[in-house]
C-alpha cells in the first residue's frame, strides 16, 4: 500500500530520495534501440511505403468511380438544359407567332375572321376524314388477314385468338376438339363437307337477317362479318344513333365480343354481361 507524503519537510526529503531512487534504477541508460546495421528501419519504411501506396490506389479508384458518376450526371443535366433550352425557344417562338397573328386579325373585318375559322375547321375536317378512311382500311386488312381466323378457332372451340398463328382453311375445315386440339382432316366428299361447314357455320353465326348480306362461304368470312357487324353496332351506339344508350345487346357470348373486352377496346356491363360497349377514350378530354 502506498505511503502517504509526510508533512515533516525533514521526512519528506528521504521520501523523495527513496522514489528518486526507483525511478533511476528501473530507467535503463540507454533505449533498447537496433543497431545502425539492423535492416529493421528498412522494412518498416518498406512496409509504411506499401501501405501509403495502397492506400493511394484505393483512393485513385474511388475518385475515378465517383468522376465517372458525376461526369455522367453532368451530361444528362446538360442534355436537359439544351431540351429545355430548345423547348423555351419553340415556345418563344409560337408565343410570337400567336402575337403577331392576333395583331393582324384583330384588324381584319369580322367576316373574313369568320371565313378564316371556317376553312381551317374544314381543313381539319377533311384531314380527319382521310385518317379515318386510313385506320378503317387497316382495321379492315387487319381482320381479313389475321384477326378473323383466330376468333374462327376460338369460336370452333380452339386457342384463344391470339394464341395460335398458323392458321390454314384445312384446319378451320376439320375443326377442334373438346381439348382446343386441330382435328385430323378426313377424306370425304367435297359437296357433303361443303353443305356440313355450310350448316355449322349457320349454327355458329347465324344466317343474316337482311337478305341483302352476303353470305359467308367459310368460318373465317363468318368471323369477319360479324366483328364488323359488332364493331359498327358499338360505334352506332357510341354515337347515339341506336338508341339505347351507349350499350349494344349482344345475342351471344362471340369470340368478338371477349377480343374487343381482351383488347381494351369495350367493356361489359358491370351488372349485364350481355351488353357491350366501346370505351370512351374522349369522355375526360371532353369534361
């Protein structure tokens, strides 16, 4: 246990002798240092020089990684600085362009602003009529070429339209199995096969009820028919002319009818599924 200093100053001084004495006894003379010819400083500066440098390499690859992000950040902002740069200018631009345009009609006579607004709506008009007649001759050489054998194999109890690709007038004529399997095509007579194909497709599709129609010779002009029946029913109906709201009274469940539901194009009844309708893309621009 140590001793505590004496308050004597007499017997304080041999206690500091004494501790003075410990501490120079147990203090070497010298440090225990390697000699001028160990090679131990050399491989510690060795070591510390190893470190140092990879250390710096790490670094280099870190900056390097970093650089590279920002140098990419930097182009895009840069991108997005030129669109919105090349926007400002088009919209400076037209802002002019509507500028000088109100200036100079607010001169002109209220019958030539009128004719000016009647032209460019029959301009517009007749563009609209030509992309019309467009899309309706695609829609068209869309059925007659693709669409209208696939609903022919699902209304025969095939795939899905959509599923199977390969289609050809053998298959359609053969038929399919309870398992949505291509039958094998049978050798027999053309005139009985033609009169039975003839009464399934009167089965299936119905005869038409104007005697006007033409009627189909084969499944898929039986497919083609009544989706564009079906399609121009909708668009009546959309516009108003049918009557009946904007729903189309289906008299069966068609493969048509669940393509245009598959496609996004119409829609069920929420409470009827055997009345239909298109969707009405406009309705919100409109409100």
């Amino acid at each position: 246990m140590a001793q505590a200093p004496a308050s004597d100053k007499t017997q304080r001084l041999p206690q500091l002798r004494v501790i003075k004495k410990a501490y120079e006894d147990l203090t070497p003379t010298e440090p225990s240092l390697p000699s001028s010819h160990s090679s131990l400083p050399t491989l510690l500066a060795t070591r510390m020089i190893q470190q140092t440098i990879a250390n710096s390499k790490s670094a280099i690859e870190t900056t390097a990684k970093q650089a590279d992000v920002v140098k990419k950040q930097l182009e895009y902002q840069q991108q997005e600085l030129q669109d919105a740069n090349a926007i400002t200018t088009a919209l400076e631009a037209r802002i002019g362009h509507l500028r000088n345009q109100q200036s100079e009609q607010s001169q002109w006579p209220r019958e030539q602003i009128a004719e000016e607004l009647i032209d460019a709506k029959q301009i517009k008009k007749t563009g609209y009529g030509a992309e019309i007649k467009r899309l309706r001759a695609a829609f068209n050489e869309f059925v007659e070429c693709h669409l209208a054998a696939m609903l022919a194999v699902e209304e025969l109890g095939g795939p899905v339209a959509g599923d199977l690709a390969d289609i050809n007038d053998d298959m359609l004529a053969a038929g399919f199995s309870n398992q949505g399997r291509s039958k094998k095509a049978r050798a027999r007579d053309d005139n009985v096969q033609a009169d039975k194909r003839q009464q399934r497709v009167d089965k299936i599709w119905g005869q038409p009820v104007d005697s006007n129609d033409i009627i189909p010779h084969n499944e898929k002009d039986a497919a083609a028919a009544e989706l564009h029946g079906l399609v121009e029913d909708l668009f009546n109906a959309l516009l108003g002319s049918e009557g009946s709201g904007s729903y189309v009274q289906l008299e069966r469940d068609s493969a048509a009818a669940r393509f245009l539901v598959r496609a996004k194009v119409a829609h069920f009844h929420p409470k009827d599924a055997r009345r239909l309708r298109l969707i009405d893309f406009g309705r919100e621009l409109d409100d």
